[in-house]
C-alpha cells in the first residue's frame, strides 16, 4: 500500500472531489491543511523536480494570494520559490498529493490518480 500525504485546503472544491474520490477507492491518506501546515521543503523541491518543465503549474496562479504577491516567478530561484511557497500555503496549487515519498500530483485529474493508485 502506498503511503499517501494528501495537503488540501478546506474551502476548495477541487480537493473536495479530490477526497471523495479517495476515499470512493477506499485507499488510505494523511490529510493535511495547506494553509495551517504548508508541505515539506523535501515535498516542494520534489515537486519543482517533477514540474521543472512549468514551474507556474506548482502555484494556485489563479487564487488571492498569487494574485496579490506581484512577483515574476521566472525570475525567482529555486531557493527563493520555496521561501515565498513557504509563507502562504494558498500561494501552492492544491490539492497537492505526495505519494510514498517519492512522487508528487497536484491538482486532481481522475486518470492521473488511477494511473497511479489503481
């Protein structure tokens, strides 16, 4: 079984179909809230690894907080992102999924979480 680490927001009904989903597969999760309990550095730096081609896709571009920050991501560090990922968990796209410590999904699209759990 796959150790599974699901960060989620409350009010997000992206993560909501994501949890029903989950759990409508009866697989196992430790939930955890984004913005109480941002993820790991370990996490974040897998997760720029994985999106290195967009690393736009690792931020909630389209929420308050990115909007308000007025801050060009292109010209960001990677040391950088993490810090300023770090100070907001509604800056980091959710849900943010991280799977035996290894991988790491965010956002929720059905076939992606099949391919990788059924």
């Amino acid at each position: 079984m796959k150790k599974i680490i699901f960060y989620s927001y409350l009010k997000c009904s992206t993560c909501g179909k994501a949890l029903k989903w989950l759990n409508k597969k009866n697989l196992e999760y430790q939930l955890v809230d984004i913005v109480q309990e941002p993820p790991l550095i370990k996490y974040i730096d897998l997760a720029l690894e994985i999106y290195s081609a967009d690393i736009k896709r690792i931020f909630n571009i389209r929420g308050k907080a990115f909007k308000s920050i007025n801050v060009d991501i292109d010209s960001l560090s990677r040391k950088e992102i993490i810090q300023l990922l770090l100070t907001d968990g509604k800056l980091i796209k959710r849900p943010f999924l991280v799977y035996d410590e290894k991988k790491v999904i965010l956002g929720f699209n059905e076939i992606e979480y099949a391919k990788q759990f059924l």
